[in-house]
C-alpha cells in the first residue's frame, strides 16, 4: 500500500477520534467506557499507520535498479530493426516489393486512419474530460426565523413553560370622592413550549469519499443546512397558520384585490403591535408577491409602475416582504400571505445541531454513515400579533 493509501486511513481515524471528542465535549462530559475503548483501538490504528507510513516513505525515496530488458526471439519490430540497419530480408520477405528495379518493404496498416480525437481509437480516449470540482446546488430557502426576528426562548430540559399576559383590558375607571378603589388583576395563562427531534441520515462509500474530486463534504454541508432551513420554515409558518389569527378572507379565491393587505396589516388586532418595525414582516410565496404587485393603478397600487422589465424593492405597506415556498400558492382556501410582529411567536432550540460521523455500523459493505439532528418547536405567544390572509373557499 503507498503512502497516499496510509495518509488517507490515518486521516479517516483521526477524523473518528475528533467525532469522539466532540461528542463528549458538547454534552460536557468525559467519555464513556464504550467510547474510551474506541479511543484507545482508534490511537493503536494510528500509532500502528504512523509506523507503516515510515516504512513506505523509506522505500518510495529508495534509488529504483534500472529495468533489465531481456530479447527473446523474433517479433516485427526485431525483423524491421534488422532489414533496416544490414539489409536482412529473412524476417520480412513477406512484406517485399520491387518498383523500377529497387527492393523495398511495404508495411500495411493495420489502421488506416490519421490520428484525432473525435475518434475514440484514434486518440480521442488519450484526451481527458475536465471535470469541475464543485457539485452546483441548487438555490433553496434561506432559514426564516432569524431574519424575523422570532423570539428565543431559552430554557433547559425537553419542555418549557413561557408565561403570558391573557388579560384583555386593564383600563382604570372613575370612582368619586372617598369611594373605595377598584381592584384589578391581570390575567396570566401559559404555553408550553417542548422540543421535537428531526433526523435523517446519509450513507456514503468509502470509495467514494476517498476517490471524488467535486468537494463532495463541503456540498453536503451545505445540502443539510439548506435541508434545515426549509424545515424550520415549514414549522414556523404552520404554527402561525395553526394559532395565528386570521386578519382577512379575500373576496376572490384566485385573486388578490386592491384593499386586502390594508386590512390585513391594519386591522384592529395587529395593529397595537406595529411600532417594533424590526420584527414587522411579510411572509409570502414570490409569485403571490408578483400577483400583488401587479395589481394595476395608476400608479401601480403597491408596487411602483415597472420601469426597464420589472418591479423594483421588496416591500408592501412599508414593511419588508420575505419569501417562502412553504407559504401556500394562491388557490381556494389557501393561507397564502402572513404578516405580523414575528417578536411574539417563541422558538426553542435544542444544544445545537448535532451530526454524527458513523464508521462501524454499515463497515461490512464498506460504507460510513452520517447521522444527523436536530431539535426545536415554534409556539405563537400572542395570537393578535401575528396572522394571515386566507383565500375566499
């Protein structure tokens, strides 16, 4: 086995004892008997490749004794060698040809053809094909909830209770001269807020991580962050469709018509919860967005009038829109544009996400896997500050 072999094990061990380590160091904690075992064995493969390592690297830089090339009996290119250098004809007689008088060898092509590349056999197998080596993503979400500006709820253990103000009024009222005082109270209530563990997995060969050159780790990275970024928006929006309030119905099932986001936006739930402008927000899909903005004014109603091919800025009413495929499309029924202070809707979220480099259950056929997770939940704390606008059935 040559060095580069040797450097790719040990790197592969190295990188199992840092998964380890890790492991342990985020849950605060030494390692456990089971994984001190894997520790030692996985120190004893390295000390045991280092040694290996030193042996090859003697015998790679040792001088290499020249080739000793040994002549065994006639072949084309002795018989040629011979005609051509003294004139024996005895390998060749085959191949003679006399014009005017003069004796020569005629050599036939075995492949009449020139030398190309748009012909596999005829050199265009010698020519490589380039390979970039990065995996081109494809664009997906981005993850929501920071850019929100949702509330962190932080706290230890799987569930969490978040005390809120259920108290409708509150105002004070008039008492005359020497009257007793009205006693008030607010009215409190709680939501539990309790973690939910999302998982998946990968399995990838060892072939296959040792061998590609398109950043195959780095793509993944990415992939599994896009991965969680649509799922943390898919529950974000679901838990204000859930127990949010519903600001509007449009008159159409298909359409957006003009008026509809003022009384989405400026309703008299929302609007006690407007002045936080960095948590103000829109949620939609983009071609709800496009719809919206075309609806037609003079100027446009909420758009400015298109200038050059398209509608420049992306905001309504003032407040900034965000966009989400997991908002639904304009259809029938469907919850398709959400607004509110998204300050007041809680998200939990586990120690961190947590990725797991897995050598030993899939080793019989050669394979490692990645596990992965991560845990959280979203809970609307005051259902008048967030909402939607929901399509007439």
């Amino acid at each position: 086995m040559n060095t580069r072999d040797l450097l790719a094990q040990r790197s592969t061990a190295l990188e199992e004892a840092r998964l380890l380590n890790d492991l342990a160091e985020n849950e605060d904690r030494d390692l456990t008997d089971d994984e001190q075992t894997q520790w030692d064995d996985i120190q004893q493969k390295i000390a045991g490749l280092d040694k290996r390592l030193e042996r090859a690297k003697k015998l790679e830089a040792a001088p290499q004794a020249p080739a000793v090339i040994k002549r065994r009996g006639d072949n084309f290119n002795a018989a040629l060698g011979a005609y051509l250098r003294e004139g024996d004809t005895g390998g060749v007689k085959d191949m003679l040809v006399r014009e005017g008088g003069s004796t020569g060898v005629e050599i036939r092509a075995s492949n009449n053809t020139d030398m190309n590349i748009g012909t596999a056999a005829d050199g265009g197998d010698l020519v490589p094909t380039g390979f970039y080596n990065q995996i081109i993503a494809r664009r997906s979400e981005i993850s929501l909830p920071e850019r929100l500006g949702v509330r962190r709820i932080p706290g230890v253990g799987t569930t969490v209770d978040v005390p809120v103000d259920n108290e409708a009024d509150g105002e004070f009222i008039t008492k005359a001269e020497a009257a007793a005082f009205d006693q008030d109270a607010p009215a409190v209530t709680k939501i539990s807020m309790t973690l939910v563990k999302y998982t998946k997995y990968i399995t990838i060969s060892d072939e296959l991580l040792q061998d590609n050159d398109a950043n195959l780790l780095a793509f993944l990275s990415e992939w599994v962050a896009r991965g969680q970024a649509k799922t943390m928006n898919d529950l974000l929006l679901t838990e204000v469709a859930t127990d949010g309030t519903a600001f509007k119905t449009t008159a159409s099932a298909t359409a957006v018509a003009a008026g509809e986001l003022e009384a989405t936006a400026l309703n008299d739930n929302v609007g006690d919860y407007l002045d936080d402008g960095g948590s103000v927000n829109w949620v939609m899909r983009p071609s709800t967005y496009s719809a919206i903005a075309a609806i037609q004014g003079n100027p446009f109603v909420y758009g400015p009038t298109p200038v050059g091919g398209g509608v420049r800025g992306r905001e309504l009413l003032g407040y900034p829109v965000h966009f989400s495929n997991k908002a639904a499309a304009i259809a029938s029924t469907a919850k398709t544009v959400y607004f509110g202070n998204w300050n007041f809707v809680g998200w939990r979220e586990g120690p961190g996400f947590t990725l797991l480099r897995d050598p030993y259950s899939a080793a019989s056929t050669g394979q490692i896997k990645l596990w992965m997770y991560f845990r959280t939940d979203f809970e609307v704390l005051q259902a008048a500050a967030i909402g939607y606008m929901k399509q007439k059935t």
